[in-house]
C-alpha cells in the first residue's frame, strides 16, 4: 500500500525529544518528508537519524521559532528541500513551575513567545505555500491546559489556552482554501518535559518524593492512571494530517487518559 502521506512535506518544532520527535519519526512512517526543528541541533540530528534508519527522508534545522527571521528561515528551507510545506506541527515547548507571586517575568515572556507567538510566527509563514497548494494541515501541539488549569504554571496554561484560541482562528479563515487546523490536548505525557519538572512539583506540593509529586498532579486525576506515551500522539498527529480527517478542523483533541472529558 502507498503510504498515506507520501508526497507531503512537514515541519515539525521541536522535533528533537519527546512528543515532537514521536510526532516527526510517525509522520515520516507514513510518507511524509519531515524537516525537524529544534533549538538544539544536535537534537534535531538524532531525530533524522532515527527517520533515516526507518527508511524515511529527512532534514535537521535550528533556530529559535519566537524570531521571525528564524520562522523564515524554516520555512524557507522546507520548500527548498521539499519543494513546499504541506504539514506544519507547532510542537515546541518548555515550562516553569511556580506561584504567580514568584513567577519571573523574563520566564513568562519566554514561555508566551515560544509557545504562542511562534506558532503564530510559523503559521503566518506556511499558510501562502499550503494556500497555493490548494492543501494544507496545521497541527499545534497545545495541551490538556489548553483546557483547564493547575497550579504553579501561570505561562504554560495562558500560553496553552491561546493556541487553542489561535488554532480555532486559523480554522475559520483557511476552511475554504483546503487546509485544517486543529489542536491536540495531550495530558502528561512521558517527556523530559513532565520529568524535568517533578523536583518544582516536590517543593510546591510539599512533598518527599517524585511518586507523591506524581500522585497529585497526574495519577489522582487521570482515571487511566498513567503518563501516556510520545507514540500515542505521533499517532494522532498521523491521522490529522491526513485524508480521513479533511473534514475535522477547529478542534482541540483530548488525549489524555480520560483526564478532561470534554
């Protein structure tokens, strides 16, 4: 069978761990040409190198995607090497984890602009290539704090909730023109990003261990009881992109253990 998203050329911030390298290396499993960003090369490196050792076509690129002139430089090299930009996933994120009273303004200024502002900047680069193209999937990784909030993480979930917001705009203005936007909600999946901020969750829970910072952030609200994997996105990701989901667009996705049932 020919591979569903053959032919497509994605670009994937953030690409280089996580959920954006599951995101990259499925998307690549199906066909598609991925050019993997991320603010670390080396990173992004690894995520081709596992593309190409499945047989996949890839490329790596760094830059910051809050700064225009990097957005363009992304985007730029997309259609150089793949002839277009079919597929863009704004994916790249990072957290703080502290009481608003305590939060810095540089970490909350950085957490916007890396998470809202440059899904904004790289959107507003691809949509004249997909319009061109008659076709086109956006997909941003948001978060179940798209959605609801918790403590300590004033940035992630302002930040969160305006991609959401962003996402339904961008539906509204490109329904005519054969592209799609949506958003996924991922609960806590099992990152770097989740671990790394366990120690942060210890100290403002009060707590003794990372089992008991995980019990009441994520286990006790989670009726799965359980991070999800990076694959498990990736996955859904695959299908937003392609044919059988032409038809959704302007949804923010659950994927969350049952965390949030709307």
């Amino acid at each position: 069978m020919k591979a569903p998203l053959s032919g497509r050329a994605a670009v994937v911030t953030g690409a280089g761990s996580g959920i954006g390298r599951a995101i990259a290396v499925a998307l690549a499993a199906a066909g598609a040409d991925v050019l993997a960003a991320d603010r670390l090369p080396d990173r992004a490196e690894e995520t081709v190198r596992a593309i190409v050792a499945l047989g996949g076509r890839a490329a790596a690129l760094g830059g910051d995607i809050s700064d225009p002139d990097s957005v363009q430089a992304l985007i730029d090299t997309a259609v150089e090497r793949f002839g277009g930009v079919g597929i863009l996933v704004n994916n790249a994120g990072l957290q703080h984890v502290a009481p608003i009273e305590e939060f810095p303004l540089e970490r909350w200024n950085r957490l916007i602009s890396v998470m809202l502002t440059g899904p904004f900047l790289c959107t507003r680069a691809a949509l004249p290539h997909m319009r061109r193209a008659g076709w086109g999937r956006i997909i941003n990784i948001a978060s179940i704090h798209g959605k609801v909030a918790s403590p300590f993480k004033a940035a992630y979930v302002s930040a969160k909730h305006g991609l959401v917001g962003l996402t339904r705009t961008t539906a509204i203005e490109t329904a005519a023109a054969g592209i799609t936007a949506n958003a996924i909600c991922p609960g806590f999946v099992d990152t770097p990003l989740v671990r790394n901020q366990i120690p942060d969750l210890m100290r403002n829970f009060g707590v003794q261990t990372a089992e008991e910072a995980l019990e009441i952030a994520v286990f006790s609200k989670t009726p799965q009881r359980r991070l999800l994997d990076p694959e498990e996105v990736g996955a859904l990701a695959v299908y937003l992109a392609g044919h059988a989901a032409r038809g959704v667009t302007g949804q923010a996705i659950n994927l969350d253990g049952g965390m949030v049932m709307y």
